[in-house]
C-alpha cells in the first residue's frame, strides 16, 4: 500500500505543496466543553515568523496561520469548531457521532473529504497546509499517510498530546494533555487567549466535578464502577486502565473496577464484569453509530439477559449512569461526561 501511495503523488500533490510553501514539519525531538464554539473570522492574530510547537516527537514550524487545515477525525474537528476555527479548516473526516448543536452551523460550512477514514489521496485532493488527528493511528501508509510521507510534503502533521507516549511521561494528567492541545493549536492559529479561556473554563469544570472526590473516597473505600463503552457479538467492551475513564474515576472519588487491564477498551466476558460486582455502572451510549448492541437501551438489555449480571445490585437497583459514548474518549466534550459522572455519583447517594 504505501508503494501505491507514493504512485499517487501527482498533480494534485505539486498543488498541495505550492499551498505549503510556509510551513514545515521537522525534527525528532520528545513532544515536551466549555461555552460553546467561538466565532469565526476576526480576531485570529498574526503568527510571528519562526513560531513553532512540538507535536508527539516533532518540531512544527509555521510562517504563518494555516488557512487550510484538515482534521482526520472527529476530535479534532470540534476542537477547531470549539476555537471558532471553522474558516481555516479546508476539509474534515471520520465523523463517528452526530455533531452535537452547537458546533452543527460552524460544520456545515467545512467539506467532508471522507466520511470514514481519509485516504491518503483524499487528504492531498484537499490540499491542506496542517493535518490534525487525535491518534497517531491515523497516519499510516494505507490511511492518510505516514507522517514521514506528509513531511516530505512541507505539511505539518498535528497528534494530540493525549495519544503520545513522549506527553505521558511528562507526568500530566489525560485532561492536562488536552489542555496543552488547545494551547499550542492557539499558539499556531493565532488564537491565543481564545485557547486560554477555553482551557480555564475547562479546568473549571474539572475542579467542580473533584470538590466531593475526597468524601467519596474515604477510608479507602471509594465506589467501584465499570463503564460499559460496547456490546459487540454479544460480549461487552469495557474501560481498562490505560483510558480516560481511569483517570475519570480517580477525580470523581470512584474506582474503575477493570483497572488492573492495561489497555483502552478491553473486551472481557458478562462473568468477569459479575466477578468485579461494581457499586454502579456507566453506560456509553453510542446510538447515534448506529452499530448492533451500540445503544444504551440495548446494553441495558444485554445485562438484564445475562443470568449473573442480572443479579448485580448495580443492575438489579438501576445503579446506571448513562453519558454520551464519544466523551469518553478524551476530546473537548469530555468534561461533559465527567460532569455527568459527578452528578451521577451524588444521585446515587456516594458523594454528599
């Protein structure tokens, strides 16, 4: 595939690198919701020559504010609509969700070079001058193409701090690293104190969802809960340690009962989720993917079937929160959800 990738480049690429004559991408040095979207047009700054950030092991380099961006997933898309981005943004891909309403206006106005995943002539049809994507996954030979790929191309290419190793040594929490991503693409777009409040209002929202964490967690007994993201096959996928719901858990006060699985979204079995016989559940409603089990009525339905889950004192007495799927995955909406925790813990009667 990624001969054929290199084939491709014709064209519409001598296009694209005409467009991103002030931009470059270099270098391999480690990467060191609020009020709704702001408004577009005016009040995007002027970069000052030579401005540049790390992005997950690169050095960006920008003479001045893309004005052709190209987001590869839905993440980055409403993080550009949440900084009223959406007249430098030349195309958008892998939309999973409905945008929710307030971004809805703003979207409208950006072309979809993909609805799934973009390819790596799709991205190059749009000719960007920065490529943004929340998981480095996405640029791979056969996707987008390979950063390397992108590079030689003069286009920078954006990872979220959230998906880079290099961050997550820095100590900073999933939250922080988000912060630190509206920061930087401020820093980029112009935008500084855009960024900046968002960042506080978010920060905010944080602080006022930990305020009872400390009463939940007393004496070493914090709630346990497993947060039930998908039923696939009939086999339920849930939060392991590596994913935001972790570190969701630990600000709320509660305990992720799958903690001890190194992984995202690890599927395990309807006997492993009785066996861990949380206090409570979360519920990723994921209806609008519109995939079998995806539903939060369908995951209700699936634990009620099951012989053992059914009895769980969390099933049995609907101890069940239910928040957007989507927000938990880290992105500008998962303070929402995080919000919804607290207040679900509250409701439920751990937190007072």
């Amino acid at each position: 595939m990624r001969q054929r990738h290199r084939a491709l480049v014709t064209a519409a690429t001598l296009t694209l690198v005409l467009a991103t004559g002030g931009c470059s991408a270099a270098g391999d040095d480690p990467a060191s919701a609020g009020d709704g979207p702001a408004p577009p047009g005016g009040g995007h700054g002027a970069v000052a020559r030579g401005t540049s950030i790390t992005s997950c092991g690169r050095e960006l380099d920008f003479g001045e504010p893309p004005k052709r961006a190209v987001t590869l997933d839905q993440t980055s898309t409403e993080t550009l609509l949440e900084l009223g981005l959406q007249d430098r943004m030349a195309g958008t891909a892998n939309l999973k969700t409905k945008i929710p309403d307030q971004y809805r206006k703003a979207y409208a106005d950006v072309p979809v070079i993909a609805p799934k995943i973009a390819t790596g002539e799709q991205l190059r049809s749009a000719t960007p001058d920065f490529v943004l994507a929340g998981s480095a996954d996405l640029y791979t030979g056969d996707r987008a193409g390979t950063r390397e790929e992108l590079d030689a191309l003069k286009v920078p290419t954006f990872v979220s701090a959230v998906d880079c190793p290099q961050s997550h040594e820095a100590g900073k929490s999933p939250f922080e690293l988000l912060f630190s991503d509206y920061e930087r693409l401020g820093k980029v777009f112009g935008v500084e104190e855009r960024a900046a409040k968002l960042a506080q209002r978010q920060r905010a929202a944080v602080a006022k969802a930990g305020e009872n964490a400390s009463a939940a967690a007393r004496d070493g007994k914090a709630p346990s809960v497993v947060y039930l993201y998908s039923v696939f096959n009939g086999m339920p996928y849930v939060a392991g340690k590596t994913g935001l719901p972790g570190e969701m858990s630990r600000i709320v006060g509660a305990r992720n009962a799958f903690d001890d699985v190194n992984e995202d979204w690890p599927e395990v079995s309807w006997e492993e989720v009785a066996e861990r016989a949380p206090d409570f559940i979360v519920i990723g409603d994921l209806s609008e993917r519109g995939r079998p089990g995806d539903s939060a009525a369908e995951k209700r339905a699936a634990m009620a079937a099951d012989p053992l889950v059914s009895k769980l004192p969390a099933v049995r007495d609907n101890k069940i929160i239910v928040v957007p799927g989507i927000e938990l995955d880290p992105s500008v909406r998962s303070v929402h959800a995080l919000g919804l925790l607290a207040q679900g813990m509250k409701d439920l009667g751990h937190v007072h």
